[in-house]
C-alpha cells in the first residue's frame, strides 16, 4: 500500500509536467552520477543473458537492499568452476559442450556456495530473500541455455524465497531474446538479431516491472511516450580499487531519469537493468535500450533507470558481464570488482557514498564439479502452476 500510494503522487505530478515542458537536449560529454530522491523499499534489478547471472551476483552480495530482481534468458547464480576459462563454462554451464543432462553443473554446489559465501562474510544473509520477488524468462529455442539449465535458478532460490507466490516464471517457444511486443521486430523464436530483442507478444520489461513492484502500481505505457534523453554517466569514477584490479567494464553507463524525477521533488523508483553479451555500448550504441521498452515504462511511472555497461576483453571478447570468473575468484560476492563498482552507483544515488566500497582481491584459481543428477525442467513445467507458458 505504501508504494501504491507513493505511485500515485508521482503520477499526478508526471501528469502535470507533462502540460508545456520541453525536453532537454541530448548531451554528449557524460554527466556525474548525481543523488536523487528514491524509495529505498523498492530497488529492483533486471538481466539479460550474462546480465541475468549479474543481477544475482548484486541481489545476493546486498540481499537487505534490494526488494527483486528479473532474470531474461540466463541461468544460475555461480554456474561452472571458477577458473577464468570461457570453454570451462561453457561445457559445464551451457549447449556448447555437447554433454548430457545428467553431466552439466549441479545448482546444489551453487547452494553450497551461498552457505560457504555467507559464512565468511562475503555475501549478506540469504534470509533476506524470504518473500522477495523474483521474475523468470525461459526460452525453449534458446541457443545458448537449454530450458533445463534456465529453469535451474528456481532450484538456488526457491529455498531462500520459501514462497511460490512471489515467484513467477515465463517460458515461450523463444531464443537468446529480451522479449518484446514490437511488431517490428522478427518473432523471438527466430534466428537471433544483433539487438538481440525479440517480439514475444511480451513486454518484458513491462511484465517483469509489474510483477516485482505490483501490477496497480506499474502502468502500461501508451502508444507514443515523450521520453528524455538518455544520458551517458562517468563509471570510471566507481573504480576504486588498486590499478592492477580488473574491471572489465566500459568508461560511461547510461542513466534515465524521468521528467517527474529530475526536480527531486518526490520520491521516484529506481531500477538498474543489465545488459548481455555482444549488446553493450561496444557493440550496439544505445540500439539496446532504446529498443528494449525499458525507457517508456520508466518514463510513464516515474522510474530513474541506470544502465551500466560492460566491456570486453581478452577473455570476454564479447564484452560479458563476469560469470565465470575472469575479474577474480570471487566476482560473484562482495568481494567481486563489478559487483563493487554497482554497488558504489547504488551508494552514490542514495547519498551514502561518503566511504566507498573498497575493491576486491585478484584472481585466484578455483575448480569444483559435481553432476546434476537429473533433468529438471520437465518436472517443474508438469507440476508447477505458477509458470506461464506463451
């Protein structure tokens, strides 16, 4: 109720500041990630392919300040052995190594993983999660995941969540896609764009926002939104580490910041979404998110969104986030430098930056596998009556 009300104040002031404003020009030297007036109950994330496996990374290193996370096209949280290696992932992780069910890696050691990262005090509780949402898209044409492997996040965090109903699981006859509803765009289920955005009949972002903050509270945009510009950020001022320590992420973000939000006179919703490979300014400009409908559901509920971006690099050469471990050993914790980076960005916008968060220790080999003993998406899609299939 206290966000549905807060929703509604700033939707009768979007109304009127929407009446004789003008839209300020597009900038290109980048700005200073400012503070803004936010409600801090309701931080939410969003990921799309390594981006997916990201957000997790943030929501369980800093479990007692997010309020839930999206999860697009992705699997789990601490999938593979850390060992810096693209080609060990990809075997342990993903199709690409050709093995069997049965043979790809156990989410029980994800499990024991978070037990072994909050007892050393490199991730917060995990009982933070309890009654937290969390929002699942699964493709079954996706090239990259198999449904099985996607599915698997619901195994890490069902025992944290402990309740069905806050959980909400998306599969459609889709590639490696963020799904939209643009009838513009080729069907999801087709051969995968340099965009890589899809039209599912779905709004992702949309749905997802909707879910993790309510559906009354989150409105649907209408056919034309007038948006502001989409602004480039200094990320570079958020490396606070040694100059050895490793980053791979871009010099700039981007930051949208609603009309009703850039006065700081009412207290707007923040989301930060997270890109995938082959997507980030690098690649696509800002073709992504301009695309994605991210920036019309934020604009037409007053939500300031930050898009950091990633970089690639001699073991990423297809500017991932890290989710097999070539920023460090422990780039899935606090401890990890992208996952410290974010969280700076979180403090600066909160106004709690004053002692920044320190950068983490270098890489340091690591190699565990354990085979998953069977397949679990079968199971799960016969007898749970919280997935959506489209």
């Amino acid at each position: 109720m206290a966000l549905l009300n807060s929703i509604v104040n700033v939707l009768i002031l979007i109304l009127a500041f929407t009446v004789n404003h003008s839209s300020p020009q597009t900038g290109g030297i980048p700005v200073r990630l400012g503070n803004y007036r936010v409600n801090r109950n309701f931080i939410t994330l969003s990921g799309f392919s390594s981006g997916g496996s990201f957000a997790q990374q943030l929501y369980l290193s800093y479990s007692s300040l997010i309020h839930g996370i999206a999860v697009f096209s992705h699997t789990y949280y601490r999938c593979g052995p850390v060992t810096s290696r693209q080609e060990e992932y990809d075997n342990a992780c993903t199709k690409l190594g050709n093995r069997r069910v049965s043979e790809l890696y156990d989410p029980n050691n994800a499990l024991n993983d978070i037990q072994n990262y909050y007892a050393q005090r490199l991730i917060e509780n995990p009982a933070n999660l309890v009654n937290k949402p969390l929002y699942v898209y699964a493709g079954t044409r996706n090239w990259l995941f198999t449904a099985d492997m996607s599915l698997r996040i619901l195994q890490v965090f069902e025992p944290h969540i402990r309740n069905p109903k806050v959980i909400r699981t998306v599969v459609q006859d889709a590639n490696l896609t963020l799904p939209t509803a643009r009838a513009d765009f080729p069907p999801c289920s087709g051969p995968q764009n340099s965009l890589q955005l899809g039209n599912c009949g779905l709004s992702g972002p949309l749905d997802a926002l909707q879910f993790l903050l309510g559906e009354p509270a989150i409105r649907q945009p209408a056919t034309a939104v007038r948006l502001e510009p989409l602004l480039t950020f200094d990320q570079s001022e958020f490396f606070y580490g040694a100059s050895s320590t490793r980053y791979d992420m871009d010099s700039v973000g981007y930051l949208y910041v609603p009309r009703i939000c850039g006065s700081n006179q009412v207290d707007c919703l923040i989301h930060f979404y997270f890109h995938g490979c082959s997507v980030g300014r690098q690649f696509t400009g800002e073709d992504h998110i301009r695309n994605s409908g991210y920036l019309e559901v934020a604009e037409t509920n007053g939500i300031i969104m930050v898009f950091p971006q990633a970089i690639a690099s001699a073991e990423n050469d297809i500017g991932c986030w890290d989710s097999y471990g070539f920023t460090g050993s422990l780039y899935a914790t606090q401890r990890g430098s992208q996952v410290t980076a974010v969280r700076n960005m979180i403090s600066r916008i909160l106004r709690e930056d004053s002692s920044p968060t320190q950068a983490p220790q270098l890489l340091q080999s690591e190699s565990r596998r354990s085979p998953a003993p069977r397949s679990f998406v079968e199971d799960f899609l016969n007898t749970n009556s919280d997935v959506f299939r489209i």
